[in-house]
C-alpha cells in the first residue's frame, strides 16, 4: 500500500512538467492539403483572326442565246485566304457567335466545252467571299465544337470563247448561303486554332457577254466547298465561368 501511495505522488508530482513541454508537430493530426481550384475556359469575347485554306468549286454555264445555245460545268479548285472578326457569349457549356470574314481567292479552272456549238467554251474564277455567319457551339473547358451558317456573298469572273479566237469576259457579284462545322482548341491563353468546313452555294446569276453581231446570253450556277485553318486571339470579357476542384 505505501508503495502505491508513493507511485501516485511520483505521477502526480511530475504531470505538471509533462505537460508544460513541448509538442512535436509528429505528434498533432494531418491536415488534407487545400485543393487548387482549376477554372473552366471562358470562350465569351471578342476575336480577330486570320485562316487560310483550300476551296473546291462547280460551276455551271447555261447560254440560252440562240446562235450558242448549251451548257457545260467546270470543276475547279484553288486557295483562299483572309480574315475574321467575331463575338462569342457563354452560356454554361453553350457558346453563341456571330462572325464576319472576307477571303481573297484564286479558285479558277481551264476551259470546258460542254455541248456548246462550234467548239464554243467558257471558263470560270472565284475571286473574292465575304460570310456573315453565326454559330452555336458545346465547349469542353479549352475544346469547342461548333456548327456555322448565314449568308455568302462572292466576285466571280467568267470567260466566253465562241470557238473563232474572240473571248469575251465578265466579272460579277453573286449572293447566297453557308453552312459549316468546326473544331477550335484554345492553346495557349487566348490564342485558338481553328479547323472549319463551309458548304456555300451561290445559286444563278444572269450573265451577258457582248460580240460583234451577236450577244451571249446565260446564266451561272455556283457551289463552292472550303476547309481553312484559323488562327484567333480573343480578347477576354470577365472571369472564367467556375472552378473545379
């Protein structure tokens, strides 16, 4: 009993110093460390950008003039190449756009005889094409997949030769529609590469082509297939959409 009674003063009287020393930082709990929120690529703001890109063209001459009459298509393809400014608005994974781009172009064939007479052919050249185009998009984060469409307007030249050495030429303006699909990564900061397909279709323009003791008369049908690669820089608007974790 009195050894007992020793061994409890002993503990009794050393606690204090126990619990005055020290702790080690072994000795207290871990703490998680705190996460590093990642934020999500925010696709709203203006851009402006170059591109640049193949283009595959037919068109089609139908003379209706008598001393002439008969058609003929001339398959042709060339380069393209210019600029786009544009306006992009997020909602969520959604992105919504409106674009305005202008292409200077070569995309010009040789010469088709189709069933004119007398050795009769025409020969065609795209020259210039404007789009005004919107576009509805599905980001994922820095990836946005997108689909495009509007209006198109084109400068087109055509040749006539009437199969006696006189050619005769015409440029003209032409209207009609696109639509498109694409693909835009943003890679670093807010710079983006682009990868885009237009199917623009130009539908008929009235021509008139003027030779001695005769006028040719006709009209041309137009569709076009382009794939360009664009390069964008977008000039942010806001914070980015949210973050995770």
């Amino acid at each position: 009993m009195k050894s007992k009674l020793l061994s409890t003063i002993g503990f009794m009287a050393a606690l204090p110093v126990l619990m005055s020393a020290p702790v080690s930082a072994a000795d207290l709990p871990r703490k998680a460390p705190v996460p590093v929120p990642v934020y999500a690529y925010n696709w709203t703001g203006f851009y402006i950008g170059g591109h640049i890109g193949g283009a595959w063209a037919d068109r089609c001459l139908t003379v209706t003039s008598a001393n002439f009459a008969g058609s003929g298509c001339d398959d042709t393809s060339g380069w393209l190449g210019g600029g786009q400014i544009g306006f992009n608005v997020q909602t969520g994974q959604f992105v919504f756009g409106v674009e305005f781009s202008g292409s200077f172009s070569d995309i010009g064939g040789g010469n088709r005889t189709g069933t004119f007479p007398g050795g009769a052919s025409f020969s065609s050249d795209g020259k210039s094409l404007l789009l005004l185009t919107g576009r509805v998009g599905y980001a994922f984060d820095r990836a946005l997949i997108y689909v495009t469409g509007g209006g198109a307007w084109a400068r087109n030249n055509i040749e006539f030769n009437n199969g006696a050495g006189l050619v005769r030429d015409a440029d003209f303006d032409r209207q009609g529609w696109t639509i498109g699909a694409g693909f835009e990564y943003a890679f670093a900061g807010n710079w983006s590469l682009a990868g885009q397909y237009n199917f623009v279709d130009l539908g008929d323009k009235n021509v008139s082509l003027a030779f001695p003791a005769t006028t040719v008369t006709g009209n041309v049908k137009s569709e076009v297939h382009i794939a360009t690669l664009r390069l964008n820089y977008r000039f942010g608007w806001g914070a980015p959409l949210a973050a995770r974790y």
